[in-house]
C-alpha cells in the first residue's frame, strides 16, 4: 500500500495526501461521522485539486484494488462518507474542489464543483440576483457534491423539489477513473437511460461527482414567515390543505415541530426563545415567498391565519415583522437537530408516508414505543409538507445513550418500518441509506428494484471499490 500512497502523492502532492504516519496529523474531521456514531480509519485523506486529479487518484485506486469513499462536508447522518476502521480505506474529500466554473442567466443554470459548500453556492446565485433554493440546517458545511450524492431535501423541497429535481448536468469521474463530461445546462435530453439521475442520491457507491450544472430561480419580492401553535397533527394536515388553497406556489416551507423538540430547543438554547411552544403539541413553521410584494404577502398570510384560526386548525400565531425575526424563527427550527444531540446519542428516522396518514401512523407508533419502552421521549418534527417526517426517538430521562442504542436501535428501527411499510411510505425520504439501513433496506425495499439496483452497482462498479458496503452492503 505505500506503493499507492507515493502514487497518490505524485498526483495530488505531498501536502493533499494526509495519513497516520504522520503523528501530529489529526484525521478525525474525515474519520469520525457527525454523529459521532462511527469512528473509521483511512489508508490516507485524499485531497484532489481538479477533475483531472481525481481521475488519476480512482486509476491508481483501482490499479492498487483500493476502495474509495467519497467525502464533502462530512453532516451525512447515515454513516455513508467515513471509512470503514480496516485503515485500507482512501477518504476522497472534494473540499479543494469549489469553484463557482459560470453562471448562465439566460439559461438560468449555475455550474460548480462538487466540494462547494451550500451557503457559497446560494451567495453566489444570489449575487447574480438568482435563488438557489436548497436550504438545509449544514447548509453552512455541506457540499453540493453530497448534496447530490444523498439527494438531499431540506426545508424548500414543497416549491422547488429535491437536489435531484435541481440538477441539469453532472460531471462524473466513474469507477473506473473515466470523465463523464455530462455538464449540461438542458431541461430537455431524451437519448437514452438517465445517468445524471442514477448518480444523484448514489452514495458515492457508484462514482464521484465533480461538477454540477443546477437550476436557478428568481428571486421573490417579499418573505414572510410565521410561526403557529396547532391543537394536533389532524389540525396541522388541515393547515397544510388551507395553506396550499390560499397560497399557492406561494408556499415555500411548511415544517411541524412536536413540543418535546422544541423543549429541547428551549433547555439547550434558551436564548432562542421559542414562542408558543409550552401552550401547544405541536407547532408550524409557514413560509410565503410572493412574487408581488410585501404588502400582498402580508394581506394572504394574514387572512390564511385568520381562516385557519376559525377553522380551529390554529390556536394562536405570529407572523415575523422583518427579516431579523423571520431568520430567527427559522434559527429554532434548524437547531433542533443540534439539541437533540447535546441531549445525547439518539435514533434517527427520516420516513415518508402520505399526508393524509401521517396523523394516524403518528398516534399509533408513539403508543406502540411507549408501550415497549417506558418514557421514552419522541422527538418528532420535519417537513410536514412533503409528508416527511423526522420521527427521532430520544432514550428515557436519565438513561445512558449507548446502552439504549445497544438494547433498543434494532428493535426501535423494526417497529418503526414496520410500521412505516403498513403506512405505504418510504425508510428514508432524505438521508439515504449509508451504514445506519443498510440492514434494512433488503426488507423494505422491493426485491425486483433491489435486484436491478445490484445489477446497475456490478456494472458500473464491478470490483467493488466505490464506498463498498454502503447502500446495497456487502454482498454487492
Ligand atoms: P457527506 O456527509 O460528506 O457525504 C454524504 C454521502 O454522499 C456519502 O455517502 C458520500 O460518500 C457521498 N458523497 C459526498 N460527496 C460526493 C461526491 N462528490 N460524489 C459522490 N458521492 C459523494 N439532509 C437533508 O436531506 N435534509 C435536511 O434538512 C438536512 N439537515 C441537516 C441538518 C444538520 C444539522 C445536519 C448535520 C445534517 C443535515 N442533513 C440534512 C444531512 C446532510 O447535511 C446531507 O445529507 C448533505 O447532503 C450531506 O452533504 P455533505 O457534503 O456533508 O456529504
Ligand atoms: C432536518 O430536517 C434534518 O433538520 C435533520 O433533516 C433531521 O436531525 C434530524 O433527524
Ligand atoms: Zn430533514
């Protein structure tokens, strides 16, 4: 394996290829996932500079029979971009790749590369005078390449769709270490299968993206957010159905947050001050985004608010007055997550189920978990508006946290997709598959699509060298 090492450095440079060799080299940033749930160790962190490089570093991978794991920002929630902990893993982090490579107007499309953080890719659409919506609580970290690879939602998915619906083109390094030149800025290309969105939501197991080629929208003229406390998740579903008569396209967020992750919120940040929670069960979080102007944006939310009010689907609420408050009503929702870890290891889900059913699935589960596990705490909240809903489940006060993944993980997550499979939804709407369903997925998931999945991995990936084990596991 040092063969490969030096290989790795004659490609990208000494100071790109990182290892344990060296002691005072921390690795851990790579290593370790966010949720602290798997420390790996890498062969070497690999840093490429360019699409050229990278595909150098999967030749000499391949050549040497290397596995590679794809890195962006590292906020994956399913153990999908560490190494294993063999330490024959190479960690390839796109980080040096960033560019901003054009901006077409016209065209209405972006193009960048992969390591790209979110929050600059939105600067530099909005700079142009675009909006790129994809919206996440890492958007400070995460990378439009894992982006794409996890196919990741957020809380714009209602008006603007998935990573997936805002990719146009992608450039691809295969596992081989051949470039895909597929940067395309078109809405329109019928020659042939759909290989841009076979990549997308991938994993990194079937090749590297590069480059992306991503819509852009207009800007709207005014924002507006509010914040309100509805009597139950029946009361939330109506509001949705209101919002989205009166609104329109209009509707940009619809997120519900249930009280104990909003107590969260409020035990480990108090000073967010989260309004309403303590009357309530469960709060909305509404966004309308209006092409006109302030003044009409301001005269439908409040008569949406009014008409949810006395249709008793809302018991109380507050519209933000400016930006500053908006930003901060959003802080608390985006921060959930964050609470919930400084509270302790915890289980995650990341199901979809139909709306109209959501109520139901809710009522049901959290008596069959409460009934296996006495006070266990629901930490429920998500994005209510594209039936998708982060069904967390955080272990009884006081309890240690990885005794209760050790007893209870497996047993939690059975009952859970049981569950979610008799509510006709999906074991993940956003997060993927990673490490975390991997054993899941073989009994959730169609046998004949499973099937086709394994035949497209061994013929893109025959020897097995992309992000190995992760999405289809290891009999690939
Ligand atoms: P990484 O974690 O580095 O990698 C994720 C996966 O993509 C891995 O399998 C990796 O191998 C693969 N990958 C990475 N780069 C490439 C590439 N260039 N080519 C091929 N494969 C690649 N997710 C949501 O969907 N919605 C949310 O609202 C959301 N909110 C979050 C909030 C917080 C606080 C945190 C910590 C995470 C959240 N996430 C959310 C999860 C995470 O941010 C997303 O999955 C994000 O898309 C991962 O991007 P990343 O650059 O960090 O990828
Ligand atoms: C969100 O919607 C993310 O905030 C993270 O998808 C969800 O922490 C979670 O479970
Ligand atoms: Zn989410």
């Amino acid at each position: 394996m040092n063969l490969l090492i030096d290989h790795l450095r004659h490609i990208c440079g000494d100071a790109h290829v990182l290892t344990h060799d060296d002691p005072s080299t921390d690795l851990s940033a790579w290593e370790l996932d966010w949720r602290k749930r798997i420390r790996g160790r890498a062969l070497a962190v690999v840093r490429p500079g360019n699409t050229a490089e990278v595909a150098a570093v999967v030749k000499a991978c391949a050549a040497a029979g290397a596995a590679i794991v794809p890195q962006g920002g590292n906020t994956g929630l399913v153990v999908g971009g560490v190494p294993d902990n063999t330490g024959t893993q190479i960690v390839l982090s796109l980080g040096r790749m960033h560019a901003v490579r054009a901006i077409d107007p016209a065209n209405l499309t972006i193009t960048v590369e992969a390591g790209c953080v979110l929050q600059n890719l939105q600067a530099a659409a909005e700079a142009a005078g675009f909006l790129f919506p994809l919206s996440l609580g890492a958007e400070g970290s995460c990378t439009i390449g894992g982006n794409l690879g996890t196919n990741a939602g957020g809380t714009q998915v209602l008006r603007y769709g998935n990573t997936r619906e805002l990719c146009l083109g992608l450039e691809v390094v295969t596992a081989q270490g051949d470039i895909w030149h597929g940067l395309s800025g078109l809405r329109k290309d019928n020659t042939g299968y759909d290989l841009r969105n076979l990549m997308i939501g991938s994993e990194g197991t079937l090749g590297v993206i590069t480059a992306a080629t991503m819509k852009l929208y207009p800007q709207p003229a005014a924002q507006l957010t509010a914040w309100a406390a509805v009597p139950s998740m029946q009361a939330a579903v109506e509001l949705l159905g209101l919002a989205q008569q009166r609104l329109g396209p209009g509707l940009t967020g619809f997120e519900v947050m249930g009280q104990f992750a909003l107590s969260l919120v409020d035990t480990h940040y108090p000073q967010l001050r989260v309004p309403l929670w303590q009357e309530t069960p469960w709060c909305v979080l509404l966004e309308n985004s209006d092409s006109e102007n302030e003044a009409h944006a301001r005269s439908q939310f409040e008569a949406l608010l009014e008409a949810a009010l006395n249709a008793g689907c809302v018991s109380d609420a507050v519209v933000a007055e400016n930006l500053t408050q908006a930003r901060g009503l959003w802080h608390i929702r985006e921060s959930i997550t964050l609470a919930q870890a400084d509270e302790g290891l915890n289980i995650k889900h990341d199901i979809s189920i139909p709306v109209s059913r959501i109520p139901d699935f809710v009522a049901e589960t959290d008596a069959l978990l409460a009934h296996h596990i006495p006070g266990v705490r629901m930490v429920d909240f998500g994005h209510l508006g594209d039936g998708n809903l982060h069904y967390n489940v955080q272990a009884p006060q006081g309890a240690d946290g990885n005794a209760f993944l050790r007893d209870y993980e497996d047993q939690v997550n059975t009952l859970v997709f049981d569950q979610v499979k008799r509510f006709d939804g999906s074991i993940s709407a956003e997060h993927g598959v990673g490490e975390l369903k991997v054993g899941k997925l073989p009994l959730y998931k169609d046998p004949t699509a499973l099937a086709m999945m394994r035949a497209v991995k061994q013929a893109l990936d025959p020897q097995n060298i992309m992000n190995p084990g992760r999405v289809l596991g290891s009999e690939e």
